[in-house]
C-alpha cells in the first residue's frame, strides 16, 4: 500500500505544491492581476506551444499516435456532455445549464492533464498526452459553444488561430517528415518549454478565488462533484470494460480527472450572465482535485489495473 500511495504523491503533490505557491504569492502580494494575466497570455501563446511542438516534433509519429486511445477520449467526451445536461434537467435552472455542464464536462487537460500524465509516466508520453489534448480541446470548444449559445455559429476562426493547435499541426508534420531540428533552436525552445507548468500552476493558484460562493453553492458543487469523481468513474469503468491497462488507462484517469480548464470562464463570462459561477467551479474543482485524483490512483494502482 506504501508503494501506491508514493506513486500517487508524487504524480499530485508537485501540482498541489505550485497551486498552494500560487495563493501563498498572490495573498502576499508577490504576484498580482495583471501579472497572472500576462503570464497566461505569454503560456497559452509561447510557453505551451513550443512545449506541444518540440515534444511532438522529436518523437516519431508511431510512438505518439494511439488511435484507441484518441478515439476513447473523444467517445467519453460526448457521453459526458450527454449525461450531464440531461441531470442538469433536474438539478439546475436552464439559465444555469450551459454554464453547468461545460463545468462539468471540459478539463484542463493542457497543464493540469499533461502536468499529471508527465508526472506519473516520464516525457515519454508527453507527445501522446499533447495529441490527445489537441483532439479534445478541437471539440470542447464547439460543445461549449452550442451549451452556452445553441443558435451560436461554429466557431472556426477561434479553431484555426489556436497557438496549441497550430504546434500540435506544425509538430506533427515535422515528425512525420523526419526534421532534424538544429540544436540550437531545439534547446532555445527546451528552456521555453520548460518554463509552461511551473508558471502556470502558479497563475492558476493564484487565481483561485470564491467571489458569491453561497449564491451559487449547489451549482459549484455539483459541477465539481461532476468533473472529479462522475466523469472519471464513467469514463475509467468504460475503458476498462474495453481493456485499456497500464499507462493508455493511466492517461485516460488522469486526463478525465483534470479540474475544470480556466477557459470555461472567459467562455462563459463572455457568452453568459454567470461568469462568476464558472470562476467558482474552476476553483473549487482546482482546490479539490488533488485528494481525489491521490485517491483513485492509489485505488488504480493497488488493483494492478495501471
């Protein structure tokens, strides 16, 4: 048992670590708004890119591209979304729905997810993890469109000018090609990269916040309760019962078990009248993931399953 729980602890408790960091600067005024704002704009559109592309770029295309995997990623997702809006029926008010479901559903596979996933099995499966964030964020984000606007149009542009997207495309025809990337630009691009985790676990840390908490309590927590414990247990009993083992089911785990993504709040805040309810989820998720993903690993890991 001392065994699972030491592979568990050491796949959360960095990330646990930088969030608790994240708080500590942002209450002692080491960080502040404006450079949380700055420091996510600078990852979502240089650190984390060339993280996705010199992980993909280097590693050949065999190794990464896992079409079972992928496709169970994208199958879990759209039964999820199902799932979910259909309980929203009976627990929330409509207005409250689309913000609740997206909540619910979409995770914050780019730095919690593969943070987690680099964690618990190495760089190696860094490229994997990156493709399969790139086809789930290609579809989270048109499902939360329609949630939060269901006459809304497709939102192409904001697909076609995603910086991750764009790496992941650009990485992917480098590694099928072969490129040889110079040494000098792989390690300028090696000390970028590894700026993307650290900084942003921080930025999320310090964003953390409860602003009406009460005033939206039940729908916080069930959208958490959501995120954490029904879509991992939906989704990991299914790849189960389809016999993914070892680090394809760890993957799966820890992708579905990431917190609700920061992005469901500028959506909703833009698209919506409850921007702050989805601020509160994101936080609440964050702030609980950590115990509850400690715990399924170590259940995971006992029964010899990853």
């Amino acid at each position: 048992m001392f065994e699972q729980f030491l592979f568990a602890l050491n796949v959360t408790a960095p990330i646990l670590t930088l969030l608790i960091l994240g708080i500590i600067f942002r209450r002692t005024g080491f960080i502040d708004e404006h450079f949380i704002n700055i420091a996510n704009s600078f990852v979502f559109n240089i650190t984390l890119p060339c993280m996705l592309f010199f992980s993909l770029a280097t590693t050949p295309l065999s190794q990464s591209a896992d079409i079972p995997l992928f496709l169970f990623g994208v199958l879990i997702t759209l039964i999820s979304v199902i799932v979910f809006q259909t309980l929203s029926r009976f627990l929330i008010q409509q207005d409250k729905r689309g913000v609740f479901v997206q909540g619910a559903f979409r995770g914050n596979l780019g730095i919690i997810g593969i943070a987690l996933a680099v964690n618990a099995y190495g760089s190696e499966i860094l490229a994997t993890a990156s493709l399969y964030m790139a086809l789930i964020a290609v579809i989270d984000n048109p499902l939360s469109v329609i949630l939060l606007i269901p006459k809304s149009k497709f939102p192409l542009k904001s697909i076609i000018n995603n910086p991750i997207l764009i790496a992941v495309l650009f990485g992917l025809i480098c590694s099928s090609i072969n490129l040889e990337i110079p040494q000098f630009i792989y390690q300028s691009g090696h000390y970028l990269a590894q700026m993307t985790l650290p900084l942003a676990l921080i930025c999320i840390g310090g964003s953390l916040y409860w602003k009406n908490f009460r005033h939206n309590r039940k729908e916080v927590i069930w959208a958490s309760l959501c995120k954490l414990i029904l879509m991992p247990l939906i989704g990991t009993s299914l790849a189960i019962a389809l016999e993914f083992r070892g680090q394809d089911l760890g993957l799966i785990y820890l992708m579905l078990s990431a917190p609700t993504a920061v992005s469901s709040y500028v959506m909703a805040k833009k698209m919506s009248n409850y921007g702050t309810m989805a601020a509160e989820i994101i936080a609440l998720s964050t702030a609980s993931s950590t115990i509850i993903i400690t715990l399924g690993l170590i259940l995971l890991k006992t029964t010899g399953l990853i």
